[in-house]
C-alpha cells in the first residue's frame, strides 16, 4: 500500500512541477508593471521630480526582486540591451523600446533619450524666476518628444528647438550645450542605425540569480510572495481566505454524498416508478438551473425586511468576535452560511445522484446480485451489501473531479453572500491588480485538486485490490 | 454512392428516434424560438424608428441606419442629428415594438426603475416595459440583444473549444503512442528551426510599426514558408548524408494525456481567470476565447477515447490495409463515426458556455462592453437594496437556454443510443 | 376646581411626554469609548512608513506634528509654542526657530526636543528606508538645536517658499530618539550628509545607517505597540490584523494640564477602537444593530436609506462635508483632435455634471471649477461653472470647423490633410459602476452633437501610466485637493503637464506664487491662473464629493473635510 502511495505521488509531481513553471509564466505575462502597480499611490503623490521618480522605482524594484532577470537565458533580437528590465517605467521601457525598433543600435538610442532627460532637468533646474515664451515652449517641447516614439517627428521638434532656443539669452546659456549634445546624439542616431541586428537572434545567459529561479524556489519551499495590496505575505492572506472555503465545503460535500446515495439508490431500486420518474425531472429542472441565479434568487428572497422574510444575513460573520459565546457564534454562522451550503450542495448532489442512479442500475442486473437473490438475502441487504458497493465506484473517482469544481462554486457563492473565502480573496485580488494573490490562490487551487486525485486513487486502490497490483493500471 | 446513402439513413434513424421523444421535440422548437430572437432583435427593440415623415418626405431610419453602420449609405440631411427621434419635428413616425436600443440610455429614468414603479415616460409608448438599469438602459432590449449575445459568444467558446480539442484529441487519438513514426533527421530539422521560427513570429511584428493586419498576417506566412522549406531542406540533405539514420516513434497520446492532466489538476474557473488576468483587454469576446480553449482539453479527451475507439474497428483496419492516408483516413471515417457524441458534447458545452459568461459577468471580471444577460444580471453586484427585475428575466432566460441545450443533449444521446 | 383639575392633567401629560420623549431613545452604546468603522486594514501603524491613510489615521492618535491646520486653512502651532520666528538668510533660504512646548513630554518623562525632531528628519532622510515622506523634506538644510534650551531649535530651508513651513511642521510626526534608537545608531550621522542626495547615496553603505534602517523597517517597529509611540494623547493598545485597532487615552497625559489654553490639544474619549468592516452591507448592519459610533464612506444609497430609517436616524448623527478630493477629465491637448480650446469646451457642454452628482451620488457632490478646496479663500468664487448645453456644444464644434462632411453621424474635420472623425477615447478606471455609467452617459451626450466618444475601462495603475505618459486623449481622473495649492506639477510646462497646456504667463503665474508672501498679492494671483486654466479646459473639473458620516448621537462631534470626515479624539459625551 505505502509503496503504492508513493508511487501515485511520484506520477503526479511532474504534474505539479509544470503547473508552478505554468504559473510563473502567467503571472509574468499580466500586463502592466508590477513595481507600478504595487506602488501607484507613492508614485503618484511624490513630487513626480525626475531624479525623486528614478530613485523611488529603483528602491522599490530591488525590494520586489524585480531588479534581475527574468529567466536564465533570453533569446532576443542582438539589437536589445541585455538589462532591457532594468529600465525604470513601462511607459519609458515602451517609447524606448519602439526608437530601438526604427533604428536598431541601443547605445545611441540610449545616449538621445538621456540628454533628453538631461536637457528636461536643466530646464527645471533654471532659476525659478526667469520666464519666458521661449522658455514655456521648450518646456512643452520637450514633455512631447519624451513620450513621441517616431524619430521622424522628433526631427521636426528638434528644428523647433533650434529656433526657439537662441530667442532668450538666460536659456540659451542654461541648455544651448545639452541641446546641442542631443542633437549631436540624434544625428548620430540617425546616420548610424543598425537594423541588421534586428534581424539577428541572439541567446544571452543570465546567470543563476534571476526571478524565475528566486520565484520557483519560493513557491517549492511554500513561499508565495508578498500582496501588492499591503505587502503581506500571500500565504498568510489565502490561509485565512482557506478556512472559510473549507468551512462551508466541509458541510456541503458530505450532504451532498449523503443525499445523491440515497436518493439515488432508491430511483434505481424503483426504476421506472412514479418516484423515479418525479425525481427525474425535479433533478434535470435542478441541474438545469444555474446556481448563481438560484443563490441570488434566494438572497432576494430572504433577505428583504420588507417581505418579513429577513431570515438571511450576508453581513453576521465579520462581527463575530473571537470571545463570544458559543450560541451566538452558531446562530450567527448559521443565518449566514445555510443558503450558501445549500446553494454549494444541490448543482453537485443532482450530478452525483444520476451518476448514482445508472450504476446503480447497472449493479442491479448483474449477476451476483441474482444470485444472492436467488439466496433469499433480504431485499436491503442485496441492496446495500451487494450491489452499492459495486455501484459506488464511480462516485470515488467523481470526487476528484468534484473539488475543483466545488471551489468554482465557492467562488461565486462567496461572492454572493460575502463569505470572506478563497473565491472572495480571488475576484478582489483580480479587481485590484493584486496578482500574487491571484497566482498564489492557482497555485493552491491545482495542489488541492492533486491533492484529491491522490486520495481517490488511494480510496479505489485500498477498496479494490486488484488496482494496486495492476502494474498496466499505472497510467493514467 | 452506396456509402453516401448508408450515412445518410443512419442519421434518418436518429432524426426520427429524436423526434420521437417530446422533450426532444420541445427542446428543438424552443432553440429555433431563441434563434429566431436572436435574428430579429434589432428590429424588435431599437431606437431608430421604422418610420418617419419629414417635411413631407418618407424615411425608414431604422433600414438605412443598417446601411449606414456598413458604411455603405449616408444619412439624409433632414435627419441630423441621429439621435432622440421622438423630439424631431416629423408628421409621422413610427417605432419598433421596444422604441430602445440594448445601450440608448434614457436619462429621464436613471438608477434602476422597475415595471411597475413611476417612470417618467411620455406615453405608454415608451414604457420600460421590464423597468431599467442603473444607467437608465431599458431591460427588456437587454434582454433581445442578451439573446444574440447569448448564441453569439456560445458559439465562438465552442467553436474553438471544438477546433482545438479535434486536432488534439483527433491526432493523439488517432495515431495513439506508436502511431507516428517520424525519420530521425525530419525532427532534428524541425527542432533545429523552431526557435528561429518562434524567434521571427514573436519579434519581428513588432519591428514594422504601423503595419497593417494584412501585412503582419502576410509575413508571418511567409516566416512559416520559408522554415518549412528549410526543414525540408535539411531533412532532404540529412537523409542524403546518412540514410541509415532510423526513426523515432513520437508518443504522441502520452504527450497529450500529460498536457491534460495539468490543465485538469487547474481548476477550470481558476485558469479561466488567469488567462483573463494576462488579456490586455479583456472584452467579453476574448473572454470566451480563453474559456473555449480551457474547455477544449475536456473536448480533447472525449475525442481522443472517440477515436481510439474507432480505430479498434474493422473497418479502419481495413482502410489502413487498402493503403489509405492518414488524412482520408481521419476525415472519412473516423471523424463522421464521432460525430454523434461530439454534437452531444457540443449542445451541452453551450449551455456551460451561457452559465460561465453569466458567471464573470456577476463576478464583474472583464469589462462589459456588450450589454448580455450577465451583464444585466451583475448590475445587481454590491448593491443593498435588490431590483428584482434586474434578476428575475434575465435568470430565467438563462434557465430556459440551459434547459433547452441540455435537453437537446440528453435527447441527441438517447437518440444515438448512448448509455 | 375643574379648570385646575385640567391643568393638572396637562401639567402631568406633559411632564410624561418630556419624560418620555428625552428618554423614548435609550442607546445600546454608552460610555465613554469610541468603536470607529475602518473600510480597509492598516498597513503598518509606523506613522514614517505607513503608506494608507487607514495606518495614518490610528498612528496620527499616538503621534503630535509640529503645527496643524485649522478650518480657515492657517498654519497653527500644536506642539510647539507659538509661531515661529522667521528669519531671511542669503540665498534665498530661511530659517523658523520653534519652541517646543514645556510640558511636552514622552510617556517615561523624558522631554521631547530638538533632538528628537532631528532624529525624526533623519530617519526620514535614511537612504535605506523607505518612505514617503522623503520628497517633502529635503528642502531642509540644517537643523540647529539651541545647546542652552534643548526644547529650542532652528530649522534652515532653501529655497523659501511657501511651502516652507508646512514641509517643516505639518508634513510628518515627531518620533522619540531614546526609544526608537537605543544605541544610538544615527547620532554620529551629520544631517548635512543625509540632507545632501548626492552624499545620502554614499552613506547607503554606511553600516550604521543600514543597520539603523534595517531596525526601523522590521515587523516590531511597524506592528509592536512597544515602539509605536508617540507624544500624543494616545497610545497604540493591540492591532489584530483584519479586525482591529485599539487605542488607549494615556494616564495623565501631559496634555490634558494645559488643554484649557492649547483648545488643539483636546483628546476626550478614553478609548478608540477601529473596527475593520470592508462590505458596504455590514456597515450598514453594524448601525443597524449600533454596534459602531462612527463611520464614513457609506454609499450615497445607504446613507439616504439610513437617514430615513428612525431606528437609526434617532441614535445617529448624518453628516455630509465635502471632501478634499475632485473628479475632473483631463484632455490631451497636444492632441491634434484636442488642440482647439473649443472643442474643449463644446466637451465640458455637453457633460451634464448636475446629473452625474443628482442622479449618480444621489446629490452628494458640490461643482468646482478649479482644483482648489471649495472653502478655501484661494478658490476663486467669480468662475462659473460651464452649463450643460447641447445645442453650444454644436456651434462651437462648427465654430472649430468640424462638420459632419461625410454624413455618417461623426463630426470631421481635415487635419494635415487627413480627414479626421473626431472620435476620441476615454479611460476610466475599471471595476467602479458609477465610473462606468458616467462614462456612458457621457458617450451618449456625445453622440448628440456628432463626438464619437469611446469608453475604455483600464486598472487604476495602468490608466495613472497612460496619463503621466501622455498616452491618453480624455481620461476621467480623481485627483486630491492639498491645503495649499501647488500648481508646479500640474501646469509648469517643463515638469509633469499631462494635459499639455502652459505658456509663459501660467510660468511665471507658478514661479511667482509660492515666492509671493504677501497673502492678497498671492490670492490675487491664484485667481488669476484659475481663470487662465478654466479658460483652457484642459482639465473638465467636475465636482468634488461629500463624505457621507455617521456619528453616534451620545457624542458632541463635527463633521470635517480631511479623511475619514470626522476627528475621532474629539467625540465629547453630551
């Protein structure tokens, strides 16, 4: 059995190992930076001084660990610069990156937009109170070609430099030697480009210290990372959100067993009855009926005071303090949480007893089932002895299928009655860009679900023999 | 011929056991009422009038905007401006049976009014007849439009989810782990340029700025040209250098179930709303694109059992001694012996497909820029106080499409002789 | 006999429904402790670190600034003794000599001094901590600590502005030297290495500093009561995250003994706790059942729902202050579509902000027409706000030139000849309904005129980056209103200027005012760059909310501007 067990676990690792290099990929591929998103208030309400902005970025990038490379190799056109993610903004990266398509030679695109930003910081710089028209041009002159990605139009703002410039003395002495510096670069931006190199593909090492190698171990030795929101750590956050999902699947999965094994065995003991055939159509109207929309109807319903039918409450829980009394604590979780077990126990309980209702039917016919008839074993007893066990097998392996799919329906339930769960934490996490939260929740999501698929694999292995010395059985 | 006419009496046959059934029946009337919504929503409920007389002069609005729209046709003079119809000065109009389009807000009845609360209307003419949401849109052209939209985006999650899943599922089931036996130097050929190929697709559109769709498409075709010729090339030449190179035989199933297994082990809602997470805009369409391709492994997997059942049988074998391709093979035979249960696995997918669509739509995830029954149904996010009319129609519109597909399904599987 | 005998019975019904009428509401909340409702967790409650207002606010209990604001938006000495003495030095710095006040003292009697304020901007400026408070102090040059009465020190700034003060007084709180630094890590440091960039940047390897920084940013200093003190009248009690923030009156704080001549000082109740309550629905509940004293940000519904509510309304106060934040759309005007000021305006003709505010905050908004607090006396009240017009709308559209030529609904106009539709984007923030049905309402009065206006929800930090980088043509935007207005970042043209427009006169307008001492010049001369930037509409200022509050009714208290809308400490028991 233990060897078993083991063996299942070792089938099963590679799995999980692709969904972690899965995740990574995915959450790399979010748009928008990071470092911006996690600190959008700061940067706003600094003083948004060129210098204060670089610094700031920098500070936070290194503490995210988003200073390294991404990978341990990047395959990219020659023309790119190998610290590609080491430029400040995406907004920058972005205008940077298309100059650097139209021409192709990094180091002069780079030396042009960095006298720019020199040229911006001399303007700053001038005494505050020398104003003029000329001065308030180049000012909007420059703010335009910061952002322009087209090298043809920075021509014509360059010639308007040029003229706007020698206007006024004071300006003229302050930046007419970084203007001339910027156009120097520009010139030779222009009559140097490398499109050849854009052409060529170019595979650069980067080493051993990169995110993906920091992130993966991370996430081996049970290390989410950190929330953008308020830099807690994410384990923290979804262990929290866990208890509550696994509060309200721990009453519902049971009862849903319960009820789809009874009602079930007695359609199929009864086929073709008034019963089985009622039941029938109840469940295929109940399977029908998506569950959002019951569980919103039934909100309506009982929630509304207007209609004296405030039975429900959607708000108890997050009151409840740690030191009061037991009643209240029951009552209170009570009110809020039966509606949504309910609304968590009928979509699973009407797949499950169909399910039960054919095998069962098959396990009737067969042919012990005659025999141990034939014996005179008591109705019952040929039922639950005889033909359920035989019957429940299927019911085993739809439990691996059905965690995942009851933390889908803890998803919308939780949001519908605002149970602060796993689905809760993941819709908000997604409103607010917080996307350690949401890749952390995935990742956990796909352990559980592995998780389950072990256990039914052990349940059939340990029920059936026969599984565990089939070695051809193996594969899945 | 003969071969033609046995396919089409096996078809006759399930038509008729499907017939027989009523559910069956009533679940066939009830899609072709949907349909029939569906195609005649915009002249149902729309703001633009059938009808209106200006200065003695006739003009069906609703028509020509149509033409319009297409860009074919410019509007008249006298009707500037094309909006509030009903404040022209005419001699005679008249309205669609719902005189609003799904997104024409009406400004006099903002923030949610039900049927029967007050509503500042002019006439019963323009009365909301299932109330209006919080943006003062009327519900019940939501509810027209909701049903284009339904079918709309059905269809694409499973058309994809059908396309995809039949070239996995198809391939692995179909060759299974020793099927596909490729030569040695094909396949170094093949890896030796892929990352080029890659390299050139992923990188080089981003170097014409500005470039058209047509010409982005274009190149791309080209890059994949010029590496098949290549691959060809080296194949050709490795072949020529060392002829006695073998072959490898390309597990192609054991790939596949392995690729599945990952996508299984991911809750399916979970994954959905990651791949949503990466979309740079994440409009309702795309959204189904992405939950086509995730319900495409689950397509993957029936059509891989499909086929390896299919290839059990004589007849496939027989097809295989008599020297068919692979291809005729899979197109000829394989496939219409699966499409049966596919068009079950398809009618039941669009009923997961309306229920998930509604699902991220109350869950407010992606931005609703199609007014869909979700959406209407996830104006009821965060509020206390619960419009009922904003739950009530679009839910049981829901609930009758669900009803209807799986109905549909459960009567197509009897019908074949499934269970 | 019977006429007495009648008005003894009106005597004693009267005297019953006095009784009972003062005493017909009996509160389920008593006592002198306050439970106030948090919308979100703290962050950390280390009031240099904290990044969110909900850590502000708690820490700001425990922690006293040099001067604070008053309701007519002056400066006002809190724990220093009076005004400072100004004194103009060379090169146009600055120095303020400040007394703290005798009595001022940490919880273990020490004194709070000089030293102390010097620790604070050093720790501020400590290359290796990350705050965000940083910007607003490297103005300060020197800090001089008079050796003869510690309590008394100097502070230099360059250059002079005025902003001068508020920087050196009111942009962080003062923390305790001995406590927070036992051995003494920063004191060898020279401020005028830390106050320097280029010089900070080399002591970033300094292993003092760094240790010192690594002290200050760990969990304790940012979540054990034990080092988040302050001089305050309180002191943080327990922080269970997710649920709550307790804070406790100190015993014989040092400030109650002169709160009769310092009124700022006041801090009545014994107790507050911040109850964290995310979901709208529970704030609502939690009044229902009076298990809160106070709150803010319930939505415009429930606030109204409440109010009507006797249950509620008779154990409640309902207050609604304006806040100190607008809602404006901001145009690219360096778009060509944008560059003419009429189209501009034909836009702000046709957003119809009465019913934005009537319809979408149920009337909980005021309009403004420049970013200024509607109360301050900077905002100039001679701006009238532009009316929702569609048919001017059209004739500045054709004044502009743009005609609907090619009959498709869309107004065009030829454009470096092109024949441009004047179809424009506008992003919102994503995932706020009421961003989202202003957006539409604003599309379909677009359309009215022939504007093709095209609504796009993006995430908040991706619609901030569009706009910094100029990648937008109309964005709704929300920005904050500070106490005084600095218009550097917004409208010089050589900094920030995400919408575009400046030109020599707004220069000098900004250059001049926050050099400009003379208060009536100065107003003078915001006026007039209100006027110039409202004769623009580059920006569409729109209106700036009302908090919607509720306070307990056991309790005297007031509605203010700054968040959260009410001031905790000064809850008075009737």
């Amino acid at each position: 059995m233990l060897r078993y067990f083991f063996k299942r676990l070792l089938l099963f690792a590679p799995t999980l190992l692709v969904a972690l290099v899965l995740t990574f990929g995915l959450s790399r591929l979010v748009p928008g930076d990071p470092v911006e998103e996690a600190n959008a208030e700061e940067f706003e309400r600094s003083t948004q001084s060129e210098a204060e902005l670089l610094r700031m970025y920098r500070s936070r990038s290194a503490r995210m660990g988003l200073d390294k490379p991404v990978f341990y190799f990047a395959f990219h056109p020659a023309a790119y610069p190998d610290t590609l993610y080491k430029i400040p903004f995406r907004n920058r990266r972005e205008v940077l990156m298309k100059l650097l398509r139209q021409n192709g030679n990094w180091p002069a695109v780079e030396a042009y937009y960095e006298s720019l930003g020199q040229l911006k910081k001399e303007l700053q710089c001038m005494p505050v109170k020398w104003n003029s028209v000329a001065r308030s041009s180049l000012g909007q002159v420059i703010n335009t070609l910061q952002f322009s990605n087209d090298l043809g139009v920075a021509q014509l703002h360059l010639k308007k430099m040029a003229a706007l410039i020698p206007q006024d003395s004071m300006l003229q002495q302050a930046t007419f030697p970084t203007y001339q510096q910027l156009r120097k670069s520009y010139d030779f931006l222009m009559a140097h480009p490398q499109k050849a190199k854009l052409y060529r593909p170019a595979l650069v090492w980067q080493g051993f210290d990169n995110q993906f190698h920091q992130t993966f171990w991370g996430y081996l030795q049970g290390n989410l990372g950190q929330s953008y929101e308020d830099g807690k750590p994410v384990s923290a956050k979804i262990g929290r959100a866990l208890s509550w999902t696994l509060l309200i699947n721990i009453f519902a999965l049971p009862i849903a067993y319960l009820l789809a094994i009874f009602i079930g065995v007695r359609m199929a003991v009864q086929h073709g009855s008034k019963f089985d055939k009622r039941t029938n159509a109840i469940l295929f109207g109940l399977y029908a009926m998506p569950s959002f929309w019951v569980a919103l109807v039934l909100l309506v319903v009982f929630s509304n005071p207007d209609w004296g039918m405030n039975f429900v409450s959607i708000t108890g829980m997050m009151d409840l303090d740690k030191n009061s009394s037991w009643s209240t604590w029951l009552s209170v979780s009570f009110r809020q949480l039966i509606i949504p077990i309910l609304c968590l126990i009928y979509p699973a309980m009407t797949v499950l007893t169909r399910q039960m209702r054919s095998t069962m039917m098959v396990a009737l016919k067969q042919d012990f089932v005659r025999t141990a008839r034939a014996k005179g074993v008591g109705e019952n007893e040929v039922i639950w002895q005889h033909a359920f066990p035989n019957a429940a097998f299927p019911l085993i392996t739809s439990f691996g299928s059905l965690l995942p799919e009851m933390v889908a329906g803890s998803l919308l339930v939780e949001n519908i009655f605002n149970i602060p769960g796993m689905g809760h934490l993941m819709v908000d996490a997604m409103g607010t860009q917080d996307w350690p939260v949401v890749f952390g929740i995935m990742l956990l999501g796909t352990f559980l679900s592995i998780v389950g698929l072990v256990l039914v694999d052990l349940a059939y292995a340990w029920l059936d023999p026969r599984v565990r010395f089939d070695r051809s059985n193996l594969s899945v | 011929m003969k071969k033609r006419q046995g396919i089409n009496s096996y078809w006759r046959n399930v038509w008729q056991r499907f017939r027989a059934r009523s559910a069956g029946r009533l679940a066939l009337r009830s899609l072709l009422v949907f349909v029939l919504i569906a195609l005649i929503s915009p002249f149902v409920a729309n703001e633009r009038p059938w009808y209106i007389k200006v200065d003695g002069k006739s003009y069906s609005p609703l028509l020509h905007g149509i033409l319009v729209d297409l860009g074919v046709a410019r509007w008249p003079e006298v009707l500037f401006p094309t909006e509030d119809w009903a404040e022209k000065t005419h001699q005679g109009i008249a309205f669609t049976l719902i005189p609003y389009s799904p997104g024409s807000i009406d400004h006099k009845n903002l923030n949610a009014r039900g049927p029967f609360e007050r509503q500042r209307v002019e006439s019963w003419r323009f009365w909301h007849w299932l109330g209006t949401d919080k943006t003062g849109r009327d519900v019940a052209a939501g509810m027209l439009h909701g049903t284009r939209m339904a079918l709309w985006l059905g269809c694409i999650m499973v058309g994809i989810a059908i396309l995809m899943g039949l070239f996995l599922g198809g391939i692995a089931g179909y060759f299974g782990d020793q099927g596909l036996i490729v030569p040695k130097s094909r396949i170094w050929a093949i890896l030796l340029f892929l990352p080029f190929l890659l390299f050139y697709l992923a990188y080089l559109p981003g170097v014409a700025e500005g470039a058209s769709a047509w010409t982005r498409g274009s190149q791309a075709l080209f890059y994949l040209v010029v590496y098949l010729i290549l691959v060809f090339l080296l194949d050709r030449l490795l072949f020529l250098l060392l002829p006695k190179l073998g072959h490898y035989v390309v597990p192609l199933d054991t790939l596949l179930m392995r690729l599945l297994e990952v996508v299984d082990a991911i809750p399916s809602i979970i994954l959905v709303l990651a791949l949503i997470a990466t979309l740079q805009q994440p409009t309702t369409t795309y959204m189904m694109v992405v939950v086509g391709i995730v319900s495409s492994a689950s397509v993957a997997r029936f059509v891989r059992a499909e086929f390896l059942k299919v290839r059990q049988q004589t007849y496939m074998e027989a097809g295989r001694a008599l020297g068919f391709t692979h291809l005729r093979l899979l197109f000829r035979h394989a496939l219409p012996n699966a499409l049966g249960p596919l068009l079950v696995l398809l009618s039941f997918s669009m009923a997961t497909a309306i229920v998930t669509e509604s699902t991220l739509s109350i869950l407010g995830i992606g931005s609703p820029d199609r007014v869909t029954w979700g959406s209407i149904l996830g104006e009821l996010r965060g509020q206390h106080q619960i419009e009922w009319w904003l739950a009530l129609f679009p839910g049981l519109a829901i609930f009758f499409t669900v009803l209807t597909f799986k109905y549909l399904s459960e009567g197509l599987s009897e019908a074949l002789g499934e269970k | 006999m019977n006429i007495s005998k009648t008005v003894l019975i009106l005597v004693v019904l009267a005297l019953a429904t006095a009784y009972f009428c003062t005493n017909a509401v009996k509160y389920k909340r008593t006592g002198n402790s306050v439970v106030v409702r948090m919308e979100s967790d703290a962050d950390r409650l280390n009031t240099i670190l904290t990044q969110t207002n909900y850590g502000r606010i708690p820490s700001d209990l425990a922690h006293l600034n040099l001067m604070t604001y008053n309701d007519s938006f002056e400066l006002v000495p809190y724990l220093v003794k009076a005004q400072p003495i100004i004194k103009d030095l060379p090169n146009n710095a600055v120095s303020y000599t400040f007394e703290i006040l005798d009595e001022a003292v940490w919880d273990d009697g020490k004194p709070v001094t000089g030293k102390d304020y010097l620790f604070t901007l050093k720790t501020i400026l400590n290359p290796k901590i990350e705050g965000v408070i940083g910007p607003f102090v490297e103005e300060i040059k020197d800090v001089q600590i008079d050796p003869k009465n510690p309590k008394r020190f100097t502070v230099v700034m360059s250059p002079k502005t005025i902003y001068s003060l508020d920087y050196a007084t009111n942009s962080f709180s003062v923390i305790p030297e001995h406590i927070l630094d036992p051995k003494g890590l920063m004191k060898d440091i020279p401020f005028s290495d830390l106050s320097d960039p280029a010089k900070a940047e080399a002591l970033g390897s300094n292993p003092k500093v760094v240790e010192f920084a690594e002290l200050f940013s760990s969990q304790p200093y940012s979540n054990d009561p034990k080092y988040l003190v302050g001089c305050g009248p309180y002191r943080i009690e327990s922080w269970t995250p997710g649920e709550k923030i307790v804070v406790k009156k100190k015993k014989d704080w040092w400030g109650d003994k002169i709160v009769k001549t310092h009124p700022l000082l006041t801090a009545y109740p014994d107790e507050i706790t911040f109850k964290i309550i995310v979901d709208p629905a529970a704030t609502t509940a939690a009044l229902k059942n009076e298990e809160i004293d106070a709150t803010n940000r319930l939505t415009p519904e429930d606030f109204l729902d409440l109010q009507r509510n006797e249950a509620v309304s008779e154990r409640y106060n309902f207050l609604s202050p304006t806040t100190m934040t607008y809602f404006c759309i901001a145009t690219n005007t360096r778009n060509p579509k944008l560059a003419d000021k009429r189209v501009r305006k034909a836009l702000a003709h046709i957003l119809d902000v009465d019913e934005l505010i009537n319809e979408l905050y149920l009337g909980f908004g005021v309009r403004i027409c420049s970013p200024v607090p509607l109360n301050s006396p900077d905002y100039n009240k001679n701006i009238k706000p532009i009316p929702f017009d569609l048919n001017k709308a059209r004739t500045l559209l054709a004044e502009a030139g743009w005609k609907d030529s090619n009959k498709n609904g869309i107004v065009d106009k030829v454009i470096d000849g092109k024949v441009t539709e004047l179809s424009l984007s506008y992003f919102y923030t994503a995932g706020r309904e009421t961003a989202q049905q202003m957006a539409l309402l604003f599309q379909d009065n677009g359309k009215k005129v022939g504007i093709d206006i095209i609504p796009k929800a993006l995430p908040g930090p991706e619609l901030v980056g569009n706009w910094a980088s100029h990648n937008f043509e109309l964005l709704s935007a929300g920005r904050s209103l500070p106490h005084i207005w600095s218009p550097e970042q917004t409208w010089r043209t050589d900094s920030d200027n995400r919408s575009g427009f400046g030109n020599a006169e707004t220069d000098a307008l900004i250059d001049q005012i926050p050099v400009t001492f003379d208060v009536k010049k100065r107003r003078a001369m915001y006026h007039r760059l209100q006027e110039m930037i409202f004769e623009e509409q580059a920006e569409i200022f729109l209106f700036t909310l009302k908090e919607c509050v509720a306070i307990h009714k056991r309790f005297e208290a007031e509605a203010i501007e700054s968040t959260p809308g009410y001031a905790p400490a000064e809850f008075k028991l009737k």
